[in-house]
C-alpha cells in the first residue's frame, strides 16, 4: 500500500509539472491583466451607456471563467498532495 500511494505521489507531482506548464500555454497572466484592465473600464462614468459594455462583460465573464477553471485544477491537486503526505 505505501509502494502505491508512493507511486501516485509521485504522479501527482509530476502532473503538477504539467499543469504548471498549462499555466504559461494559457497565458494565465496576461488573463489576468486584461481582466483588470476591463473591470476598470466598468468603472468608468459613461460605461453603460457604450455600445460594447455587454461584450466587455461578456469577455470579462469568459477571462474569469477561465482562470478559475484553472485555479480548480490547481487547487484540487494541491489538495490531493496533501493527503498523499
């Protein structure tokens, strides 16, 4: 039992590799930053009465919706380390 539960850390481990690597293909930083740069036109005075302030908010949905399915994956490996610990 423990040669297995060596064996799936170690899996895990390098699983957390890959998904590292899935950050950087997904550009999660710069994500981020259009998500900020977005939210700041949000707050801008004549914001809703633009043409485009329903596609800023539907891209601004979408780059969350993203990084957090993201965060997810992350988080839930992290988690299951743990446990391997």
């Amino acid at each position: 039992m423990i040669i297995q539960l060596d064996e799936a850390k170690r899996t895990l481990l390098q699983k957390k590799e890959e998904i590292n690597e899935l950050a950087s293909a997904l550009k999660l930083d710069e994500l981020r930053q259009e998500t900020a740069e977005l939210e700041k036109k949000t707050l801008e005075a004549d914001f809703w009465s633009r043409d485009d302030s329903g596609s800023i908010l539907k891209r601004i949905k979408y780059l969350k919706d993203r990084v957090s399915a993201y965060e997810t994956l992350e988080s839930k490996l992290e988690d299951t380390l743990v446990l391997t610990d």
